[in-house]
C-alpha cells in the first residue's frame, strides 16, 4: 500500500516588493513557489523548486502562475514520494 502524501501547507517565503514566494516543509523535502515581477530589465518569471534538507535541488520547473507552481509542485512531490524519481 502507497502511503498517502501529507498535505502541503505553504508559509511565506520572501517578501519583497514585486515578488512573491512561498514554501513548505514537507517532510525531508522543501518545495518554493514563487513569482517575480517584470522589471525594467527582466520579464515575470514564475516557477518552482524542491530542495532536500541538504539544499541540494531535487526537481525544478517554470509556471504560469504562483498557484500554477503549487499544484505542479505538488505532482512532482507525489511522483518523488511514491516512486522515488525527480521529473523536472
């Protein structure tokens, strides 16, 4: 029987004027949500990561969308925990 993913319950990570990012702690695992502004000199980026209690980046990816971010985070913590590969 697969053991079921704990739910992720999502802090505030940084807060800075025009970005926004969030993260978990989710048991050996720390998934970042985050959104960054468009400046004068770069264009909005949104995204994900998941970080090993080492620091060391696990899985990665671009979003649309800060929420977009969560739930993509979410499968790819689903697809780590249940069969122990990163997609990123």
């Amino acid at each position: 029987m697969v053991a079921e993913q704990p739910a992720i319950i999502w802090q505030r990570h940084i807060d800075m004027p025009g970005a926004i990012a969030e993260h978990a702690i989710v048991g050996p695992y720390t998934p970042i949500a985050f959104e960054l502004a468009a400046t004068s000199r770069s264009r909005r980026v949104c995204g994900w990561e998941i970080l090993l209690t080492n620091k060391r980046q696990l899985a990665h990816g671009d979003s649309v969308s800060l929420e977009d971010a969560k739930r993509e985070v979410d499968a790819a913590l689903h697809s780590i925990t249940t069969d122990g590969s990163a997609q990123a």
